[in-house]
C-alpha cells in the first residue's frame, strides 16, 4: 500500500534512534495510512487516506 495521504500528502517521516549513549540509527515514522471507498466529485472511490483527514472530516466516507 501506498504510505502517501491522497487527501493532504502526508507521507513517511525520517529521522534518528538516539541510544542513551547518543548513538544516532536512521528510523522512517509511517503514517496511518486506510484504504476506504469515498464520495470523490460525486461517485465513489477506493482512496488512500491518512486517519487524520479521515477524523477531521476532510473525506466523506461512501455507504
């Protein structure tokens, strides 16, 4: 599965394990990223959509 936002492009995050001893590993945050089937200009769609968008109400999940 895609791990973009089709909604608001929210895609991977990277960046650093820092160990106590402050060692540094690269780390990639994924996002919370559903397949849901939603209104997109009047018919329904499977798109790729972050939970956030799905929570505020920016998508408008089809029945």
């Amino acid at each position: 599965m895609a791990n973009i936002c089709e909604i608001c492009a929210k895609g991977e995050a990277s960046g650093f394990n820092v160990s106590h001893s402050n060692l540094k590993t690269k780390r990639t945050w994924k996002p919370n990223i559903q397949r849901v089937r939603a209104l997109v200009n009047g018919e329904v769609q499977r798109v790729n959509v972050c939970t956030r968008c799905l929570r505020s109400g920016k998508v408008q999940r089809a029945i």
